[in-house]
C-alpha cells in the first residue's frame, strides 16, 4: 500500500465491476422464466387428462402431461402442462387406469398459448432476485469508487518541505509527511452484506405461510451484523482519512487531525510499540504503537496510510537514534533499562524465561515477525517481541552491544 494513493479504491472498483457483470448476467439467465410466468402468463385452473409422460430414468427432462384444459377468456384450451416434482396425484404411475384414483394437480398454474407451467421454484425465485440485488447493489457502487479511484490519481502526494499553519516546535526540521487516506475496501463486505440479507429477505418473505422463515431470518441478521461492522469501519476510515497527517521530524514527531493536534512530542520522549523490526512484505502489513511517557498512545496500521512502510522506517529510525545513547548511557551507570516483559541490565538480560548473562548469549535469530530467539549454553529462549517497546534496541544489546555497553 505504501505510495499509491489509488491502492484501496482501485480493487474496491474492480470488484464492484465484476459484481456488476455478474449479477446482470445471473439476472439475465435466471429470470427470463420468472419473467414469463409472473408477467405475461394468465393464471389458469388445470385439469388433467389421463396420463403425464414420465422421463425415463437418468434423464434431465421434465416431467410433462399431454391433455391438460384449462380456460381462458370463457373458451377451453387443450396443451401440455409442464408440472413441478410432488405436484401430480392419483392414477398408477401417472397413469389413470380403470380402478385408479383420476390424476390430479396440486400446484399453481399459469398458460402462455398451450402450455401451462407450474409456479418456479423458491430457490429460482431466491436466486434471481439475489442476482437482481446484487446488480443494483454493484451499480451505484461502480459509480462512486469509480469517482473515488479518480480523486485519489489527482491528489497531490506527501512530500518533505514546508507545512501550510503552523509546524509543531518539537519537530523541528521537517522530514517526511504522510497523510491518512481512507481504506474503501470496506465498501465491499458492506455491499455482500445488503445482498445476503436481500436474498435471506426473499427466502423468508416468498414460501408459502406453512413453511419455515428460520433460515431467512437468521441470514438476514448475520447480514445485518457484518453491515453494521463494515459500515461502522468504513465510517471511521473515511472520518480519520478525511483529517489525519503525521509530520516527521529530526527532533520529533506530530499528528494532527484538522486544526487539533492528537500528538506532539520530541523522539526522545516516545517509544515504539509493535514490530517495527519487519521488514519487506510484513512491513506493509504491521502496525505499530507510539507511546509517550505520560501515557499517551497513538496507533498506526497500514490501512488509510500513504507511504506507511517508510513511515514505520522513518519513526523507527528517529526512536532509535533518540533511545540507543540514553540505554548505553544507563547501563553505564548501572541503572536497569526496562524493555516491557523484558528489562537489560549492567550484567545481562531479563526474561520471564531465565535471566541471562551478556556473555551467556551465543547469538540471536528472528523466528519470524515478532519473535526472536537467543541462544545460551543451556538452551534456546524464545522471546515474543510484538509489545516490546523499542524493540531494535532490545535487539542491537542482544546482538552483542550489550557486553560492549556494560
């Protein structure tokens, strides 16, 4: 995501494309049958003749009754009725001979010419007016990410240099800015949600009074809970992005919202919280703390962010620089230097494992984002470092500095 101001709404434009190419073709080819028989079919009453004629078994064909009548406008009509499974009663075998019971129809019926059709089924119905939804869903969402994509390519980008109002004293000379722009992937599971629930809508609003809503309404307040989070996420995404800008400097760092500023403080007065120790692809995708002495915490993850890994490499870098000669400094002096769970001191390192002599230490390895593990005679340490708060320093005393520093 970092550097591409188009990153979030170009996919969120491309979905809804394709959603809309989909849902009109599924629209197309589903309801073309719905169509003829709510609209230009008449409802007929149907009585039937002696025999239906069975598919044979294994075959895909309907089954079909030859004979049938039913009247339209006052005059008979003779044809074929084309029923559902389950709708045809009586006779052996739909076959009315002599001693059976006549063949009866059950079903709801309505005649385009000579041919009657029997009521499609739930699932078609459900299907079509899903597809429908989701069409008239993806169409206005085409338009605006289409529009957003668009704004995106024509913004200017972040660049180090002077900052319109007042720059913040505690930064000092401005290096870098970055500005939060909102994620529109949100957009996407809040429109899947408007679609289930329109189609667990028609689940539960077509069968007939006899048969169960349950699952109708259990999908549509599913759907109503994941709306409810997009949307919710989707809200503060597009209010943060609307207004946030963090100004990096040599002495510090800021972030504003608007005219209010959230955050100000000088690098030697903040530690890092997270895994700012990644790298390459994790890097895009870990976020990470700043903590102030006093308390005060702002977080930073990767959605919304414009150039978001340099902005991790820019605070990291700065808090390392701040924090690395005050540790050495401290150590020095005997003092211990806290790191979270963790604490080093002038003869080595603590951890809720063990605590272990400078000289102790064989080596370091990274056992993927977040986790290190030191080598000691006995044995090997695995130390979970995604709250350690300035962890490179944690890292550069395991590295062999600390010996040095004590």
């Amino acid at each position: 995501m970092s550097g591409n101001r188009r990153s979030s709404a170009r996919p969120v434009l491309y979905s809804n494309v394709v959603l809309l190419a989909v849902g009109l073709v599924l629209t197309w080819l589903i309801s073309g049958p719905l169509y003829d028989y709510y609209v230009r079919a008449t409802p007929v009453t149907v009585t039937l003749g002696h025999s239906c004629k069975v598919p044979v078994m294994g075959s895909r064909a309907a089954v079909t009754c030859e004979g049938a009548r039913w009247a339209v406008d006052g005059r008979t009509v003779t044809g074929t009725l084309r029923p559902r499974d389950g709708e045809i009663h009586g006779g052996a075998v739909f076959y009315a001979a002599p001693g059976t019971a006549p063949l009866s129809y059950s079903g709801r019926a309505r005649a385009i010419g000579d041919t009657a059709y029997s009521a499609p089924g739930l699932s078609r119905s459900v299907a079509a007016l899903t597809a429908a939804l989701a069409a008239a869903v993806a169409l206005p969402a085409t338009i605006v990410s289409a529009v957003l994509y668009r704004r995106r390519g024509r913004a200017p980008g972040p660049a180090a240099g002077a900052v319109h109002g007042p720059v913040p004293r505690a930064v000092g000379e401005l290096l870098t800015r970055h500005t939060s722009r909102p994620d529109y992937r949100w957009m996407l599971p809040l429109e899947g949600a408007a679609v289930v629930f329109g189609g667990s809508l028609s689940a539960a609003v077509l069968p007939p009074s006899d048969a169960g809503v349950l699952p109708g309404v259990a999908g549509m307040a599913a759907a109503l809970a994941v709306a409810l989070v997009a949307g919710s996420r989707l809200f503060a995404e597009v209010r943060r992005g609307e207004r946030g800008t963090v100004l990096i400097g040599r002495r510090g760092l800021a972030v504003l919202t608007g005219e209010h500023r959230v955050l100000v403080r000088e690098w030697s007065e903040v530690s890092l919280l997270g895994m700012p120790q990644a790298t390459g692809a994790a890097a895009d995708t870990a976020g990470f703390t700043v903590r102030t002495a006093d308390g005060d915490r702002y977080t930073f993850r990767p959605s919304g962010w414009t150039g978001f890994a340099e902005l991790r490499l820019a605070a990291a870098e700065a808090v390392f620089a701040a924090a690395w000669p005050r540790t050495l400094r401290d150590l020095s002096d005997g003092r211990t230097v806290p790191f979270g769970a963790f604490a080093a001191t002038p003869g080595g390192v603590r951890t809720p494992g063990g605590e272990f002599g400078w000289r102790d230490i064989a080596g370091v390895r990274m056992d993927g984002p977040g986790r290190a593990v030191i080598k000691t005679p006995a044995r090997n340490v695995v130390l979970p470092l995604a709250r350690t708060p300035d962890v490179e320093v944690f890292l550069g005393l395991l590295l062999g500095r600390g010996r040095r520093a004590s």
